[in-house]
C-alpha cells in the first residue's frame, strides 16, 4: 500500500494544476461568469480519479495482477495528464476572455487525448478493466475464442480513436467556422462517449 502513495500523490499533483493555475492568476470576475464551468470542472476531476483508482483497485485483485496495474497506472497518468491539460486550455481562455478561439481548442485538445489513447489501447490486456472487457471477471486468461473477440474489439477501438485523434487535430486547426467546429465537438464527443461509457457498459453486461 505505502509503495502506491508516491504514485497517488503524482497523480493528484497532475489533477490540481490547473486550479493552482486559476489560484495563481485570480481574477475576481472568474467567479462572477465562470463559477459554473469551474464546478463542472472540479466534478470531472473527482469522477476522473475515484473512478480509474477503482478500476486499478479490481483489476488489482484478479491473478494476474502484477501485469495488469503496470497497464493502469500507465493509462491513468496519461488520462489525468490530458485532464489537467485541459483543465488549463479551458482556464487560461476563461481567464483571458478568448471566448472565440476556446472552443477550437478544446476540439484539439480532445483529438489529441484520443490520438494517444488510440497508441496504447491496443496494448491493454484483454482481461483488464480498462479494455472494458469483462469488468467482474477475475479470471486470469479469457476462453480463446473470448480472448480473439476482445483483441478485435481492442484494435478496432485504437484505430478508430488514432484516426479522429489525427482528423479531428487537423480539422480543428484548420477550420475557424464556430458552426464546424460546434458539430465536431459533437461528433468527438459521441467517439469518446461510445469509448469509455459504452464499452464500459457492454463489460458489465
């Protein structure tokens, strides 16, 4: 347990950078337009660590576990990296009144996060929780014909999320229109929502 608090503790550094951030440049009209975008964001940090450290925690009790947490602890900084990222995209437009340009980069910094998740996806193991594939499942090898489906998944999952990261980069960049750039973030919000959430829920069932 005392090994895993160095770690817990790099993870939570990461997370409270951005408010060290808004901490360091307050501006008293924040709070005044802004307070509910600070809540929501404040919320997803919560849900961003208790969730994976629970993740961790189960996949920690299955017999292959020494396998398996070097994965999660890999894919959990690099989601509260891309968390505190932007977390600090989002404040420093906020703080500086960049209202035209934060939603482009947002865009960018979402395609991005699904450009690196689409690099180490494919290198999950299948009995782990973060491949979303048999989420109380303890066993330490799945059937063989189990094992092929879920590789599949897992390949198909990588590549789809390497090429909107690659496209959606691009598209963000490139186009400044706020009706294009309104339907993309829908549209890499809908590949991230089927990513996590609904993956997520096809392993409980």
């Amino acid at each position: 347990m005392k090994k895993n608090i160095p770690f817990e503790l790099l993870i939570l550094t990461i997370m409270i950078l951005p408010f060290a951030y808004i901490y360091i440049n307050w501006q008293p009209k924040f709070s005044l337009n802004h307070q509910n975008k600070f809540d929501y964001y404040l919320y997803a940090v919560v849900f961003f660590y208790i969730v994976p450290l629970l993740m961790q925690f189960l996949d920690s009790r299955k017999p292959n576990a020494e396998l398996l947490l070097k994965s999660a602890k890999r894919i959990r900084l690099i989601w509260s990296a891309y968390l505190s990222a932007l977390g600090l995209i989002l404040f420093y437009y906020l703080l500086n009144d960049y209202e035209y340009d934060k939603p482009r980069l947002l865009g960018v910094a979402l395609s991005l996060f699904l450009f690196a998740s689409g690099n180490f996806r494919q290198n999950i193991h299948p009995s782990s929780i973060f491949a979303g594939n048999g989420i109380f499942s303890n066993k330490a090898s799945l059937q063989a014909a189990e094992e092929r489906n879920n590789r599949k998944n897992q390949r198909f999952m990588a590549k789809l999320f390497f090429w909107v990261g690659i496209v959606g980069t691009v598209f963000f960049l490139y186009f400044k229109e706020s009706m294009l750039t309104s339907w993309g973030l829908i549209f890499v919000g809908m590949v991230i929502f089927y990513g996590i959430a609904i993956r997520l829920i096809r392993g409980v069932v």
